[in-house]
C-alpha cells in the first residue's frame, strides 16, 4: 500500500482519501494537537517520553501526542514523528527502573483499521506537522 500525503489529504492507496475540509471537528484537534506538542516540548514530566523520542528518532523536526491512555501505573503515549512515523511508548508513572516499552510503525501501517474519526486526527497531525516551522 502506497501512502500519499499533501496538505489537504492523505490517501493509502487503494483506499478512501481524507480530505480536510476545515470542520469544527478538524479544528477541535488542530486545537488539541496544537496544545499537547506544547506540552511535550515544554513540561518537565514529558521528559522522559521527549528523551526516549530524541534516542530511537535522532533527526526527529517535529512531533505530536496523537492518543495518551492513561493507565493505573503507567502511562501509554503515542505521538506522530515528523509526518510519516508513529511511536507509541509506556512507562511506568512510579518506577523509572521498569523498562519502557516502545513500539514503532511506519504511519502507513498505523492508519490500517483505524476508524475515520482517528484518521482524521492523524490527518491534521501530519498536515500540522508539514507546516510546522519550529524544530527541535
């Protein structure tokens, strides 16, 4: 499956294109996504999640919290990378000793079964991420 992207849509070939159309529910998450880069890049309790980021994407530009579950112990984030990666990584909340596990997919594969309310997010993640002129 072969993925095209462009500002106003992605598209797995073979498949349905999500258009951004401007929708209350695209600005919502543009609001969001917008928020939570802030967050990551600027709150000390993301550090963690930022270090982990930096080592497994060494020339990562720019990234987004797409989900964040959290859990009784532990924390589940997963963040788009630049436009075309997602990471998804758990920690343990209490004990920095408990390894981290983390999990890496190729955005391609990440949008497979995924219902069009979360791809829709993902399509303003990475329509974000293209116009981001921040680095870090």
């Amino acid at each position: 499956m072969k993925l095209q992207e462009n500002e106003s849509h992605i598209e797995a070939k073979g498949e349905e294109k999500m258009k951004l159309r401007g929708s209350l529910t695209e600005h919502a998450y543009r609001g969001e996504l917008k928020s939570s880069k802030y967050y990551l890049f600027n709150d000390p309790s993301m550090s963690r999640f930022l270090d982990i980021i930096r080592t497994t994407f060494p020339t990562m530009n720019t990234a987004h919290i797409l989900f964040w579950t959290p859990d009784q112990s532990e924390d589940i984030i997963s963040f788009l990378i630049n436009t075309d990666t997602v990471i998804k990584i758990e920690l343990d909340r209490y004990d920095e000793a408990i390894e981290q596990i983390v999990d890496v997919y190729p955005i391609k594969s990440y949008l497979k079964g995924l219902s069009k309310i979360y791809q829709i997010k993902i399509a303003v993640a990475i329509d974000l991420a293209k116009n981001d002129k921040n680095t870090y």
